[in-house]
C-alpha cells in the first residue's frame, strides 16, 4: 500500500491528466500534471481550475507552470472529500472531461 501511495494517480492519464501521490491524504502536497487537449493545442499558459465535492466547495483558480512535459501545479490536500479538477487556458477554453470534472478521491 505505502509504495501505491508514492505513484502517481492515472486514472485520466488518456486525457493528459495525472496526480501524485496517487492516494493523497489530508494534508498532503498533491502535485497536478497537465497535458491535456489545452496543452497539446498550444496553450502557453493553463489555470487549474479546483473545488471539493459536487458543490466544487473551497473553489481555486490556481496558475500552473509549464515545464518540458507540460504544465504541474501542487496544492495542499485540504479536506477528505473528492477533488474536482478542470484546466482553463488564456482564450478562456476548458478541460473539464466533458463537463464532469476529473476527480480525485482524498483519503482521511
């Protein structure tokens, strides 16, 4: 169990999205990476776009940095709850896995 906890999460990774650790628990640092649709049309800049639950509560737009294999951003794990992601780039197109978000399950 400790070494799935240290692999990266790639349940999206056919849409360019991946998450390390794959398990997060409250309180981790979750690093998101992105090579999405956005990404691979060119996108110079992308905003992780965040929230937990359906509700998207504690809702963030965080600037991701672009780096050889795409852009990363890493957050802080804040709540057991699911984590909702989307990817916006500058002309305002979004990522969000046809509208249902990517989610990632965050353990207590």
């Amino acid at each position: 169990m400790m070494n799935e906890r240290k692999t990266r999460n790639l349940d999206y990774l056919d849409k360019g999205v991946a998450v390390s650790p794959a398990l997060p628990v409250v309180g981790d640092k979750i690093t998101v990476f992105y090579d999405g649709i956005l990404a691979k049309n060119g996108a110079a800049e992308i905003t992780l776009h965040l929230g937990y639950g359906s509700n998207w509560d504690n809702e963030q737009a965080i600037p991701m940095v672009k780096n050889d294999t795409g852009f990363e951003a890493t957050i802080p794990a804040l709540k057991e709850d699911y984590l909702k992601l989307s990817f916006k780039d500058t002309f305002n197109n979004v990522d969000d896995n046809n509208g249902k978000g990517y989610s990632i399950e965050i353990l207590k």
